[in-house]
C-alpha cells in the first residue's frame, strides 16, 4: 500500500487517509480577506485547481480546506472532475472543511456548512472542523472583525458551537466532526460534554513542534491527530528551515530520501496524519512516496527538544538524574 493510499481507523467507524494535501495559499487567501469577497485572482486559482488534480492524480485520497482559505472552489472543481472521469467514486475520496472563526455562533453553524458544500459542488463533507478555539464577532463581511485595531473576540462558547456541529452529523451534512488548535484542556472539556466525540483534533506538528503530551492525550482517547504545517511551512530567507536542519538532512541523505520525505514519515509513523501543502508537481508526488525507514528511534535521540521552547519529557528526566 502506498503512502497515500494508507488509512488510519476514526472513533466512529470511519477512516481517514493518512496523507492528504493542504490548500491553503498565503497570497490567494490574504488577497480574498482583503477584498472581502470570493474573486478569484485567475493564476493562483488555476495552480491550486492544478495541484489537486496532480495530486488525486498521483493517488492522494484526502484533500484539507477551509473556508478562510478560499481554495474550496479550487478543490471542487479538481475532485469533480476526477469523479466524473470516474477514477475514484465519492466513499474513496476524503474531504476536510473548516468552520470559520466568526461563525461560532450556533445559529451561524449550519449556513457556514452550507456555504462550504456549495463552493465544493459536494453534498456533504468528510470531515467539519471547527477551525480554533476562539469565537470572532460576526461583523458582516468581516473575517477578522476589529475595533481599534484589536479582534472583536465573541462571547460564544465552543461547546455550544460544536453542539451545532453535532447537529450536521445527524442531518448526514458532514461525516464527521472535529476540532483544530485546541489545547489539552479544551479538548479534554469538550469530550466531558460532547454527545459525539471529536474524531480529530487538527494542529501544528513538525520535529520543531513535537507537542508530545497533546498527541499522546488525543490518542490515548481515540482523538486522531492531524499535523497541519508538517513540513513548518518553509519561508524563503528564513534561517530555521526544517527542511534545512542539519541532522534530517543527514537521516534523509543516508536513506536516500529528501528532507521532506523523513519529516512527513516521522509523523505518518506515530499514527498523526500529515496534509503537506505544494504546488509544485514534483513535490506533491515526493510527498507521497512510501518506504521510508524507520525514524522513531533516530527522531528521539535527536529532538529532544522542542525548539520552540517546550523540553521533552526525555530532557526534563536527563535534567532531574544531574
Ligand atoms: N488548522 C489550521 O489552523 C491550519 C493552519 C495552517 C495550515 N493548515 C493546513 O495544513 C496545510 C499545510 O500547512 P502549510 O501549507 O502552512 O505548510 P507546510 O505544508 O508545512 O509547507 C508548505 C510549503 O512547503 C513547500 N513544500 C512542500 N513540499 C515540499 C518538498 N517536498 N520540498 C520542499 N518544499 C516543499 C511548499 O512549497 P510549494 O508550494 O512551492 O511547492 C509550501 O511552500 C495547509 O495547506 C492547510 O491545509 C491548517
């Protein structure tokens, strides 16, 4: 079985592939927060069509979008296009949308959901997450409503908003429902409360943000987790590249492999699902390419830091015996 082809069980009975691809493009989606409304600047629009379709291509099963990134049209259009060539019928491919932050509000859930089917074309998606944590105001045709320069924050609580999500299971609008950015103890009140379980909890996850204890929490209670940014997002003229540490580069140039290829390995091999984003071809297909070694043991010796401040339990222990 191939990377991408490989899937890992839900608390519901469902399942989701391991690997898909991410859609969020910085330029295409900042230009549509600016502009305000759904006017798709033609070249970007065309490369995340493009890309998703090499990518369905290449055997994803599983694309990742969001509202707020203004790619649902695109991945609509390129999972359409599949299915009417018949490649894959619609129970094979796997779709995650997200709740924006400004429709917390119960009310507002359902139209969100709605709104999200329609950019797709789908009549229903395979996953509904709400997106963070915190509630926006719903300031009409704001998606970062301000006051004096500050984020008008609702008072809506998350629990009543994935009440309303709940809802969306039950209508058969979505297959299943999660949740991203939430901490520890925000999932943990959820599950105190929730009649239907998050399936996921979707966060940021690379070796430079291990976040060790969330994904042993989520895991130990039948919550998958999802590495969003599993590559670190790379920024050109940005010094500390994960895909340019020194230690991947040697594990990857002894295996024969690329950077990315044992980054994404490291995560799929503990079970945590990985949705890389590229637009470029040659990428997207490295991606999802299978075999790679073992990394478990290496990435433990290696990181047993986080680098963006947090000590591993390895490290706390290593400092306790001096
Ligand atoms: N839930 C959330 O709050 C949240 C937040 C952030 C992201 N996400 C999701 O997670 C997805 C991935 O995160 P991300 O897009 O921020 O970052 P990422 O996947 O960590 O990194 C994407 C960048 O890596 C480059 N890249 C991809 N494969 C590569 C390879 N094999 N070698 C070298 N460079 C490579 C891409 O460049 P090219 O495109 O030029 O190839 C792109 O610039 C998003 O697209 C989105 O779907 C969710």
């Amino acid at each position: 079985m191939s990377a991408s082809e490989a899937k890992i069980p839900l608390n519901n009975g469902l399942s989701i592939p391991l690997l898909g691809l991410g859609t969020f493009v910085e330029g295409h989606a900042v230009r549509h927060f600016n502009i305000g409304v759904h006017m798709s600047e033609p070249s970007q629009s065309e490369q995340i069509k493009t890309a998703v379709e090499i990518a369905l291509d290449a055997g994803y099963r599983h694309v990742d979008t969001a509202s707020i990134y203004f790619s649902e049209k695109e991945v609509g259009m390129a999972v359409r296009s599949r299915l009417e060539r018949e490649d894959f019928t619609r129970k094979e491919i796997f779709i995650t949308s997200k709740l924006w932050n400004t429709f917390h509000d119960p009310a507002d859930v359902r139209p969100a959901c709605l709104e999200s089917l329609s950019n797709l074309g789908l009549s229903y998606l395979d996953l509904y997450l709400m997106h963070t944590p915190m509630g926006f105001q719903n300031v009409p045709g704001e998606l970062f409503p301000r006051k004096n320069n500050m984020i008008l924050a609702s008072n809506v609580d998350y629990i009543d908003t994935w009440k309303a999500m709940e809802k969306l299971v039950d209508e058969g609008l979505v297959k299943s429902i999660g949740v991203s950015n939430f901490n520890r103890s925000q999932v943990e009140r959820l599950l105190s409360v929730a009649r239907i379980k998050p399936a996921i909890n979707q966060v940021e996850l690379h070796p430079y943000l291990a976040q060790q204890e969330m994904v042993k929490y989520c895991q130990s209670n039948g919550i998958v987790v999802t590495a969003h940014t599993p590559l670190g997002s790379p920024q050109p003229n940005f010094e500390e590249q994960i895909l340019l540490d020194p230690v991947i580069i040697a594990i990857a140039e002894k295996n024969g492999k690329t950077a990315a290829q044992i980054i994404l390995r490291y995560q799929v091999q503990k079970n945590i699902v990985v949705i890389p984003k590229s637009l470029t071809a040659s990428r997207i297909v490295q991606n999802s390419k299978k075999r790679h070694p073992s990394l478990l043991s290496i990435f433990r010796i290696t990181f047993p830091i986080n680098r963006h401040g947090c000590e591993s339990p390895q490290l706390r222990q290593k400092k306790e015996r001096r």
